[in-house]
C-alpha cells in the first residue's frame, strides 16, 4: 500500500454534538451531519473527521466509551450511521472514526466484568492493583468489587486498558508489555477496528496514541505495541488511514501510522506561529514575536521527518481541545493562516465553524468539556432563522457565542467572505501538484518567511515593509499591486 493514497485528503472536524440538528431536541446528530453532506462536499473537503459517536455517559464529551460497537442515541442509530456513510461515499467523502485506544468508560459493561470480585476472562483487560488500599497516582478505590484499584488515563471516570508496564515497579500487579495477559487489550481494539472498517470507516483518528504501555517514557513499548497491531490490521485492511493524535513525528511514523497531528502545544511551530500569547510563550510571530530559530527548526525537522518516511504532517485550524483560531488571528491574519494551513506539506484539518470565523465562548462546563466546552458550541447556518438554522426545535444543548454573528449563509453571499477565500485554496491545493508534494524549502530574512514548492513560492511578508519578488501572483491574502505587502501572503508561480 503507498500512502501517496492519502495525499488528497482535506479534512473537515465535525463535534456530532454541535453540527446539525434533525430531530428538534437540540442535540446534533447522525442525520443531521448527513443533510449537510453537500455543504462539506461543497467547499472541497474530501474527508470527514468525526469526534466521538460511540455509546456514552458523556463525562468526557463521548471520549469516556460505554459501548465500542454501538452509536450513541443522542445522535441516531446504526442504520442512521449507514446511510451516512452511503451518502458521504456517494459524494467521494471519506469517513474517519475517532478511535479511542487508551480508555473506556467505568460504565463499560466489559470495565465492569473486569471490576468484579470473581476473576473472569475480563479480569486482566483493564488495570487493576492487587490492594483497595494500596492508593496512588492515577489509582481509584473504592467503586467495585474488586479487591483493588483501578489507574484511569485522565478522569477518574476513564479506565486505562491494560498495555501492561514497559519499567516495573509493582510486580505483584503490574505486568509486561510482554506479557501476553496484556494482549488481550490489543486484541480488543483491533475488533473495534474492524468492527467500524467493515461498516465503511476509511480510517481512524486515534486518540492519545502514545498513551498505551505505562512507565514508558521514550515509548518504545507503545511503538512496538502498535506495530503489532498495525501488521495485523493492515494486512486485512491495507488502505485503511491512520492519524495519530501524538504530536511527535519521529515516533507515531515509527510505531507505524500514516500521518501525525501538530497540536496547539507550547513547544511547536504551530503554536509559536499564531497561537502564543500572554499566557503561554509570550507574542506569537504573526503579531511581532521574533523567536524564529527555534520556530523555523521545529517546522523544518518536522517535515523532514514525514518526507523521509514518506507520511504526512496532520495541520489543524484547531480541533474541539483547542480555543479556536479566530480568538487569536483578525480576518486578515486569518487569511495569512490558512494560505500556511492550505499550501504546506501535509493534510489539513479544519474544525467545523472556522471557515466562518466563529469564537470560542466562556460557558459553563457540560459534558466534561470544562473550558473546552466554549469550543464545541453549535455552527451558526441561518442568520434568518431561529436558533441560527442549528435546530427547528428546542433550545440548543450547547449555548452560542453572541459575538458570532457571521452565518454560513451570509459567508455564501459575501465573495470576500472567509468562506470563499478557503474555498479557492481547497481548490487551488487540488490542482497545484507542487502543493500536494512532501519536499518543502523554508527560509526566513528579516521576518519574510519563503516557502518553496517546486515552481511555486508561498511567501508571508510578517515584516512591516513591503516586500519585492518577481513572479506571477496565484493567490493572495488581500489585493495588491507592486510590492507584497507587510502583513500579507501571497502564493507565487516563479517564472
């Protein structure tokens, strides 16, 4: 299998919670998404990435999983899911899962085999110590049955599967990596994977990918546990796509998966680019930072690492985990953003209601969401209807932002709209081959930032002087006419 497969793809993040409304209860659901296929269709995207949709309590926004192999009835049934996906294929769209491999809920009916008293053949695929009173870190007592506790990944609500342990400390309860007890857990989420590839999934979006084996600090045990899985699966689905949510290049392309994501983390381009600010590193480049050498080298080893093993870089306008984007970029920056997002190696990741410039809010917590929840909020279609065209029904379960005013209709309209400027860029990355290709030359002089694309040049002028440059002008991210402007980009074909 070549992953040159992959190299079309453009990716549109949908929060099934907050999308499309279709059953007037407020909640985003399956059919919804489905009524909007050609929305996404529409603008280029080729790919649908969807957060969580299994069975849950929602104490995590769905990433605590009550039921792998079920869909949620908030959201609509198995034949609901379906036709969804009958639809999105017709339309040439590819499904992509969020495949949640560290964790279930601790309302998991096979979590609470593993909590009874009486050992079972569920026993050993969650982790457990062999004492209630032996407590510490990550460890919860006092739930089960079970005389122990059991470590959790992130809340106290998520059991962590049992990976086993690459460096053991406790080995009264804690197991190797090795140890074929632990194999059960692999064995278990290769079913969940096959379960959603032959219900048409094209692929998985994998959350916390590198959080499997425990006590594994450089994750070689986690890489090594992953190519198991990958020789297995791939050999019965060869084309399926694996992105990892793992932020580290080097080791997710080890382990074995076909793209990796650049997170808003404090210590990337990514953030160092457009998102620092006061609260993080300080000024972001785009409003004046000049911390270019560490930013310029992370992006350069970054993409050297895809090209040489010949994967991709996962580039996001921001996911449900992040604030979004418009809270840190004006429209014009906006436009500088995504001619970087769109024209550099990789896949593109845009989060539902960013092509309309929508905010994150400060709204109380639902779901689990704490200060996420502000992202996850419902997309604004309709400015003319009630509830902005999200449902004809009920209030929304997530509240809207008041300072999102721009709908998806009013962005249609406007030719100078956000909306369009990303839709021409989607079009421009499906006719350009340069822009699809891995290799990319980065250079950087008096804070104008050049990258090279075979015969094309995308430059971003972040200085605050005109620039000069000699070629034909592709796009741009305002009008111009000479010099490019401080503060503009442009995509240049040189002659």
């Amino acid at each position: 299998m070549s992953k040159n497969i992959f190299r079309d793809m453009i990716v549109y993040e949908i929060y099934p919670t907050s999308f499309s409304d279709s059953n007037r209860d407020g909640i985003g659901d399956l059919k919804g998404i489905t009524s909007k296929l050609d929305y996404i269709q529409g603008m280029g995207f080729n790919a649908i990435w969807f957060n969580p949709f299994y069975r849950s309590p929602f104490k995590d926004g769905g990433y605590d999983v009550e039921d792998f192999f079920d869909i949620d009835p908030r959201f609509g049934t198995m034949d609901d899911y379906r036709e969804m996906v009958k639809q999105a294929h017709d339309r040439n769209i590819k499904i992509i899962v969020d495949l949640v491999i560290g964790h279930a809920s601790f309302q998991n009916p096979d979590f609470l085999k593993s909590a009874q008293a009486e050992r079972n053949e569920y026993s050993d695929l969650f982790i457990w110590n062999d004492n209630l009173w032996n407590k510490g870190n990550n460890l919860i007592s006092g739930m089960f049955d079970r005389h122990g506790c059991y470590m959790v990944n992130f809340f106290a609500h998520q059991p962590a599967f049992n990976y086993g342990f690459k460096e053991i400390e406790q080995p009264k309860w804690q197991m190797s990596y090795k140890d074929k007890r632990t194999f059960l857990a692999r064995k278990y989420m290769l079913e969940v994977m096959r379960y959603w590839l032959k219900n048409g999934a094209d692929g998985f979006r994998v959350d916390m990918a590198d959080s499997l084996v425990k006590n594994d600090e450089d994750k070689s045990a986690t890489i090594e546990v992953w190519k198991w899985m990958f020789r297995r699966i791939r050999k019965e689905y060869p084309e399926a796509f694996f992105v990892s949510e793992w932020s580290y290049p080097e080791r997710a392309f080890k382990a074995g998966f076909d793209a990796d994501f650049v997170l808003d983390h404090w210590d990337n381009f990514y953030h160092r680019f457009f998102r620092s600010d006061k609260n993080t590193r300080g000024t972001s480049i785009i409003h004046g930072n000049n911390d270019i050498g560490f930013t310029l080298n992370d992006m350069k080893e970054r993409f050297m690492e895809a090209e040489k093993t010949k994967s991709y870089l996962a580039l996001i306008s921001g996911n449900h985990d992040t604030c979004r984007i418009a809270n840190y970029l004006n429209h014009e920056e906006l436009k500088v953003f995504y001619m970087m997002l769109f024209c550099l190696p990789g896949i593109p990741f845009v989060l539902y209601g960013d092509e309309i410039e929508m905010k994150t809010s400060h709204i109380s917590s639902k779901d689990g969401g704490y200060q996420r929840t502000g992202t996850r909020i419902p997309m604004i279609w309709d400015d003319t209807e009630p509830f902005h065209g999200f449902t004809k029904g009920k209030e929304p379960y997530l509240s809207f932002n008041p300072e999102n005013t721009l709908s998806v209709r009013q962005a249609m309209k406007d030719k100078e709209s956000l909306y369009h400027f990303i839709c021409r860029l989607i079009s421009l990355r499906k006719t350009i081959q340069e822009l699809k290709d891995p290799h990319v030359e980065i250079k950087e002089e008096n804070r104008v930032f050049l990258f090279e694309r075979g015969r094309y040049v995308l430059i971003a002028n972040l200085s605050k002087k005109a620039y000069s440059f000699e070629g034909e002008t592709v796009i741009s991210s305002r009008e111009f006419k000479g010099k490019l402007p401080a503060g503009c980009a442009a995509l240049i074909k040189v002659k």
